[in-house]
C-alpha cells in the first residue's frame, strides 16, 4: 500500500506531527530507512510514500496510525468545510464525539491528544471552551488513573494542566517523577533514553 499526495492530506498531517514531536530527520531517515530527498519529495508533496515506511516513521515520532489518519481526516473535512463554508469551524462536537468514541474503543490516548490541540486552535474562544468542557473529563482521567507517563501522556498533561484539579495534581505528579526516575536508571543501565519524552516529563513537574 502507498500513501499518495491527494485530497487526503496524509503528507500534511505527516509534516504537522513531525513539527509537533521535534525528533531530529536524521534519526527519522535512518530509522525509516529513507533518503532526505525521498522524504523532503513526499513532504513537500511531490511523491508517494510506502504504507512500511510511513509506519517506521511514525513508530519513531511516537505516533499512532490511528492518531495520523484521525489528524489527517481532519484536515481533509477542514478543506472540505473551507471550500463550501469559508466560516467553518476547525473542529467541532462530531469530531470531539469521535475522539472520545475512539478512545473508548481502542484506549489510544492519541484521538484525546489530537482533538485538544486542534480545540486549543480553535478561533472562537467561546466554541472552544464549550469543546474543551466536553473532552476535559476522560483527559482528567485518563491521567489521574496513569502510573507510568509515555511521551503521548506526557503531551496531554502539558496541554490540559492549567485545567486540572489541585487534588489531580497530587495524584499525578508521584507517577510523573517515577517515571522521570525509571528513564535515569535505565540510562544508567546502558538503555537507550527518550530523550523527547524526559523533556515533556521535566517541563511537567
């Protein structure tokens, strides 16, 4: 299977995630096994990418198939809006309703952390509020019941911790600091560290 530069916007959702977790090209061309101008051409829109390829990209930004397809068919209804009704808003509650949908179906924290970025971009100060009311709950849940943060978690929690209870907070950070101390004695040991990860985690506590 081939990813093709179309209506699907699969290579500017690709770009935006890339942007989002900040993991230097290099690690990702050597991962991917993928040549600069192969992965700038398909960026850039002038080229196809295969299905294996795009899955080690995404294994190595830390991102879900069903995350990217999700942000990725959200910029094609976004376009679609755009086309007919130029006022549109970005995200609205259907695609929240899906969000949480899919989180309850899979547990992938991903479709959580996809829908609150693109509601805290959200033009209207009043719609997104109303939105963010809407998915704050499963996010506050989803993290006080967390005893061990991957990066994904970590995101969530930088992007909704001025919301947070102080008693969610107590609950949090313990598990937070845990993880930051299992990371540290697994570089000691020799692992290999996420460094992308250890940063969110250290700009959380």
């Amino acid at each position: 299977m081939t990813f093709h530069i179309d209506e699907n916007h699969y290579n500017e959702a690709l770009k935006f995630f890339i942007r989002e977790k900040g993991v230097p090209v290099k690690i990702i061309l050597a991962h991917a096994d993928i040549s600069r101008s192969r992965f700038y051409g398909y960026l850039n829109g002038s080229g196809d990418l295969a299905m294996s390829r795009l899955l080690s990209i995404l294994e190595v930004i830390h991102v879900s198939l069903d995350e990217f397809m999700l942000y990725a068919r959200s910029l094609k209804a976004v376009n679609t809006n755009m086309q007919s009704q130029p006022e549109a808003p970005i995200v609205d509650e259907a695609m929240v309703e899906n969000a949480l949908q899919i989180y309850k179906q899979t547990k992938d924290v991903a479709a959580i952390g996809t829908a609150i970025t693109q509601i805290k971009a959200h033009d209207s100060e009043e719609v997104a509020g109303k939105l963010f009311k809407k998915i704050l709950p499963t996010a506050r849940n989803i993290l006080c019941r967390r005893h061990y943060f991957s990066l994904m978690d970590a995101n969530l929690l930088l992007d909704i911790m001025d919301n947070l209870r102080y008693e969610d907070l107590q609950t949090i950070l313990p598990f937070v600091r845990k993880t930051i101390m299992q990371q540290q004695a697994c570089q000691q040991a020799g692992f290999k560290m996420e460094i992308v990860r250890q940063q969110a985690l250290l700009t959380v506590i």
